[in-house]
C-alpha cells in the first residue's frame, strides 16, 4: 500500500520551475526518496548507480552526451560516485533544457560534493520515515490531513481552538489506528504492506540494520572492524532520550571520547539519530549543556535492542520528539530544536525555536495527567529569551486540559495524527 507524502506536493510545484533544473533529495536508505520520486516524475530516466558496471560507464559521459542521452535523469545513490555530481554541473551549465534529480541516503552528500559543486544551481530536500498524517493515507491520491500541530505551527489554528476531548475527533479511528502502527513499527514505508505479518515487519527492521551497517556505515567511513561501532549503536538505542556524555560511553566501549563523537556523527549523517543540542542562552541561569540523543524511528531502535513493543518512557519522548521534528520538516518551518535543563531540576523536553518564539513540550507516557505534570512549563518564559508562544504536555490522556492560556495538554494522537 502506498502512502500520500507531503514533500510530492512541493515537488509538483516547482518541478518545471528554472531554479529547480536539478533536485537533490537525501535522506535514510528506504524511507521512500526512489518511490516518491518516480510517481512524481515518470517521464525521467531512472539511472542506479549502485550498479559498480554502470556507475563507471555514467561517470565517463560528456557534457553533450548527458544532454543528448539522458536530458531528464534520476541519478539514485550518487553519493557512490561523486564525480558524477561535476558531471552533472557541466550538462546544467551548458544546456538550459536539461533537468536531474539527485538521491543519497547520507549527508555527506550535501556537506560535501553537493555543496562545493552544485551551490546556488540546485534545491535540496530531506525525506524522513513518514509522519503519522502520512500514515493514515490510503493511496498517494488520498488527502493528507495536517496534524493539530502542523496547523499550530503555521498559525493556521490556535491551541484554544483545540476540542476538549479526543474521542470526539472526526478522524479518531484513522489517527488511532495510524498511532498504534507507529507505536509498534515505526515510520518506514515498506512496513505499512497489508499483506506483512508483524514477524514479516520485524524481520525487514533486522535486516534494515543489518543493511544500514554494512552499507551507509561503509559509505561513511572505511572500518575495519565494525564491533566499536555497533556497540555505540545500541547504547545509544539503550539510553535514547537521556542527556548525552561522550566520556561514559567511551568508558562502556571501550574507545576514546573523540571515537565516540565521530561515530555519533555517522549516525546523525545517515538520519539514524537526533541530536538535540540544550538550550543555553541565558547567561545568568546555570544550565545543563549536555546534548539529549533520539532515536529517529522507533522500529529501528527496537530492531537493533532486539526488542517488541514494552516502550520505556525515555522510548516514549524519542518517538514523539521524532515525530514533531519530522512534522515541522514537511512544512519547511524555519526552526530550531533544543532541551532545556536547569542545574535546580527546571526540565523542557522540547523546545521548538521559530522566528517569533518558542514552544515548549512536556512529554508524559501517563494515562491521566494533571496541572502539576505541566509545572516546569508554567514559568518558563521566565528563563527564554523570546516570548513562550505556547506550552503542551503531551500524553495518552484523551481529555484536552488548559491548565492555562499558554499551556494545554492533549493526548498524543489527537495532536500528531
């Protein structure tokens, strides 16, 4: 079953425009850039470059012969070859009428080649697991509703508009059931099949790993010995959600701190990890400035503790700060992420900077919440240096409570399905 994505919108519109005559998407391996891609553009010729035969013959061909042979081109995994990236600026420099859409499943494409080569000629997306709006899709036709969130975000509605409870939306069973699947496997599109068992879709997040270390890891950097690094990688998965610090991890591995920060880059570069930096800029609180560390997809966290559902709370704040970032990354939000945590216990799991303000989240895996769950949001405002446009505890309670005018609390699926 395929799945409406909310980036094929922005493809379509500026498709045929001049500044978009090359696209680059990146992105985690299998998160659906090659899908979304061909059903946006069926008239481009689809060129693997995965294929080591071809890939050599692709990077040998002229300026003319591009514009001649493959005027309208998806180049898949170019990162495996980087000189085709130049070769590609030449066509575009000497031809007005070709067009290309670049795909990488690593940021090392846009840190480097893409960047060097191709800065101010092309634009450049990043496509995540899918969101739980996208989820609750039926086919790639079907309408994507956007979450309370995404209309919060973009000043569409306002948190008072919110009702009262969720068991009178609409949409209840849709976001309900688009919920419990994210719940249980995650965002990654290969797993939203009707015919797949459940043993069928733990399976896939296995091998994803498997595939994952011994793909993108080697495209990242040239190991010899793949062990220091799967170990960061289920400690990481182990401690999702905690405040990070290179140090005991280095002691638990058993490589230095600076191993342990290069190897957290890696995951961070091939859309595994969130890195939420804290929130500092006050200079006369004292503030915590260890990073927290998330998981991106809760199926693949699961897949490498080898591990079925029984989310921990920790768990629980990484798959939602997961999904708001995802969210504001499909409306091209301009915004920042960050924690905050004072020295004296004051604690935002998420702290979402945009132009005029921040919001601020509260993460509760509670089935009841009340008013002194929202108690380190109440007076926050006090410590940020822009206003506090609003506070939310997010939780699995279905009853909507503003606690007041700036902070409410809403149930989970209510506010992201």
């Amino acid at each position: 079953m395929s799945k409406n994505r909310q980036i094929e919108q922005m493809v379509r519109s500026v498709k045929d425009k001049r500044h978009a005559r090359i696209i680059v998407f990146t992105g985690a391996r299998q998160v659906g850039k090659t899908t979304m891609v061909k059903q946006v553009l069926p008239e481009y010729e689809y060129l693997s470059i995965e294929d080591p035969i071809l890939r050599n013959s692709y990077s040998r061909l002229t300026a003319s012969q591009w514009h001649s042979q493959f005027p309208k081109a998806i180049l898949d995994e170019v990162q495996k070859e980087p000189k085709l990236i130049e070769s590609i600026k030449a066509a575009y420099d000497s031809y007005d009428d070709v067009r290309y859409v670049l795909l990488g499943s690593s940021q090392l494409l846009l840190l480097e080649k893409v960047r060097e080569s191709l800065a101010g000629r092309c634009l450049i997306y990043e496509l995540y697991p899918l969101t739980l709006p996208e989820i609750a899709t039926t086919d790639w036709t079907d309408t994507i509703h956007l979450s309370i969130w995404q209309n919060i975000i973009t000043k569409i509605i306002e948190p008072k508009d919110v009702l009262p409870s969720f068991l009178m939306d609409k949409r209840l069973s849709q976001k309900t059931q688009a919920w419990q699947h994210y719940l249980r496997l995650g965002g990654y599109p290969a797993l939203v099949a009707e015919d797949l068992t459940e043993d069928d879709c733990y399976m896939w997040l296995k091998n994803y790993v498997q595939t994952y270390l011994e793909r993108d890891v080697r495209d990242l950097a040239s190991f010899r010995d793949l062990e220091p690094f799967i170990k960061l990688q289920r400690a990481v998965a182990l401690y999702t959600g905690a405040l990070f610090n290179a140090s005991n991890f280095a002691r638990d591995i058993g490589v230095t701190s600076k191993t342990v920060q290069r190897y957290l880059e890696y995951l961070r570069l091939s859309y595994q990890v969130i890195i939420l930096p804290a929130w500092e800029r006050n200079s006369v609180k004292r503030l915590v400035k260890a990073p927290k560390i998330h998981f991106m997809d809760n199926g693949v966290l699961q897949a490498v503790l080898q591990k079925r559902g029984g989310l921990t709370g920790n768990e629980f704040e990484s798959l939602i700060v997961a999904e708001i970032y995802k969210q504001v990354k499909n409306m091209f939000v301009d915004a920042s992420f960050h924690h905050l945590r004072t020295q004296d216990g004051k604690e935002i799991d998420l702290l979402v900077e945009v132009q005029d303000g921040y919001y601020a989240f509260e993460i509760k895996m509670a089935e009841h919440v009340q008013q002194i769950d929202a108690r380190h949001l109440m007076n926050i405002e006090q410590i940020l240096d822009k206003p506090l446009l609003h506070g939310f505890v997010i939780s699995n309670d279905t009853e909507t409570q503003h606690f007041s005018d700036k902070v409410t609390a809403l149930h989970v699926a209510m506010f992201l399905g």
